[in-house]
C-alpha cells in the first residue's frame, strides 16, 4: 500500500486523460486554487514569452530547446521578482 494513494490515483486518471486528450479538470478535479486563463497556457500571464527550436540533423539527431522568458526587459542587468 502507498504512503500517499491519491497520487496514484491522479497519476492514473492523467495518463487516461492524455492517451483521450482530456483534460484533469475534464474529470471535476481541479489543481490550485487559481482559475486557468483564456488559453490555459503559460503565455496567458502578461508578459511571458516562450520560444522553442527543433534541429534535425540527418535520420538519427534530433534535439530541441525551449525558453521561457518571464518579461521583456534584460534578465542579466534587471532580475524578476515573483511577487
């Protein structure tokens, strides 16, 4: 028996979820206490940014970067408060 038998329980429903492209709320559970935004995305926050970039090279190579930026200043001279 698990120490903590609800995280199965979400495991579960989650990869049910995602093998049917449903979502966790689809199923009346909800995380956190926020609501999620228009896109339910993490560039519905004002100001984030995300970017990403596939290389394939040849039959065998592929590899990729994401970035997220959290505003549009400069990150090495101004850093970002979380509140």
């Amino acid at each position: 028996m698990t120490k903590y038998p609800i995280f199965g329980l979400l495991f579960a429903l989650a990869a049910n979820a995602f093998s049917q492209t449903k979502l966790l709320r689809d199923y009346g559970i909800e995380i956190g206490i926020l609501k999620t935004g228009i896109n339910n995305s993490i560039t519905d926050v004002s100001g984030v940014s995300v970017g990403h970039v596939t290389l394939i090279k040849g039959e065998s190579i592929r590899t990729g970067v994401t970035a997220i930026l959290p505003y549009s200043g400069n990150l090495s001279t101004n850093t970002v408060s979380s509140d």
